[in-house]
C-alpha cells in the first residue's frame, strides 16, 4: 500500500510537471531543451538589429525558457530587464500569428519597431516578412495579431 501510495505521487508529480512544460510549450517556440529562438541572442535583435548565434556559455533561464547571448554584456542587459528583450508572439511568426495560426520564422527574418522585435516564417514559398511589410500599417496588424494571439498563446503549435 505505501509503494502504491508512493507511485501515484510520483505519477502526479510527473503530470503536473508534463502539463507546466506544456503551458510553456504553447505560448513559446522553444525547442524540446527550451531553448528559444534557435538560439539567437534576443539582445542582438532589439539592440543592434541584427541577429547573432549566442553561445552557451552566456545563457539566462526566464520563465523557462532559455536564452542564449553573444557576451557577458548582452546577458547582464537581459537579466536586468528580460521582458524588453522576449520575442513578440513568444518567438512565432508574426505574420502568421496575424493570420490566426502559429508558424516556426527563420530567426534571420526580422524587423524592428517600437522598441519590439518580430520575427517571420521564410522558405522557399513564403517570405511572410515581406506580406508584412507590403502591407504597409504596422499598427493594423500587431492590433490584429496582438487580439489572435490572446487565443493562439494557449494553443499547441
């Protein structure tokens, strides 16, 4: 009885545990070592507008999920104020996030505006940066993406 009392705790620990990584797994496009954006250093981004490869010797944990940087300095700018730094749409193709669906982006397709990044799906079919772009209201459509995404954050990919 108290191995089966045993076992059923350690059964619900694991499920609590599975439905927490889950939750994450939702609203960030993480990899299965919840690492975001494929490891490109979220600083890079917002403040030099560019997107660099950290290394993981300079690696910060928020809410789960990990970050990787260029430098010690990029890493003490991320851990004194990491939500500057998150990805708009946890990491998500802004463009489809717009569009009402969740899309991996290439972390090299990019842009930068009001002190926010946004990523976007590229390949050979698709470069949803440039729909973005062409559309010409970037306040219309982080007002459409930013009301889809209140919904698509709770949802698997």
């Amino acid at each position: 009885m108290k191995t089966l009392k045993s076992i059923s705790i350690l059964v619900i620990a694991v499920m609590t545990a599975n439905l927490t990584f889950a939750q994450d797994k939702k609203a960030n496009n993480i990899d299965n070592s919840n690492i975001a954006l494929l490891g490109y250093s979220p600083v890079s981004y917002l403040d030099l507008g560019i997107a660099q490869r950290g290394i993981k010797e300079f690696k910060s944990e928020h809410n789960k999920v990990v970050y990787y940087f260029t430098d010690a300095d990029q890493k003490k700018k991320f851990d004194k104020n990491p939500s500057k730094y998150l990805p708009q749409y946890g990491g998500y193709c802004a463009f489809g996030v717009y569009a009402g669906a969740k899309f991996r982006p290439d972390p090299n397709k990019f842009i930068v505006q009001d002190g926010k990044y946004f990523l976007f799906l590229y390949n050979l079919e698709l470069d949803a940066q440039q729909l973005w772009l062409a559309e010409n209201n970037h306040n219309k459509l982080v007002s459409k993406a930013n009301t889809n995404w209140s919904k698509l954050k709770n949802t698997y990919n």
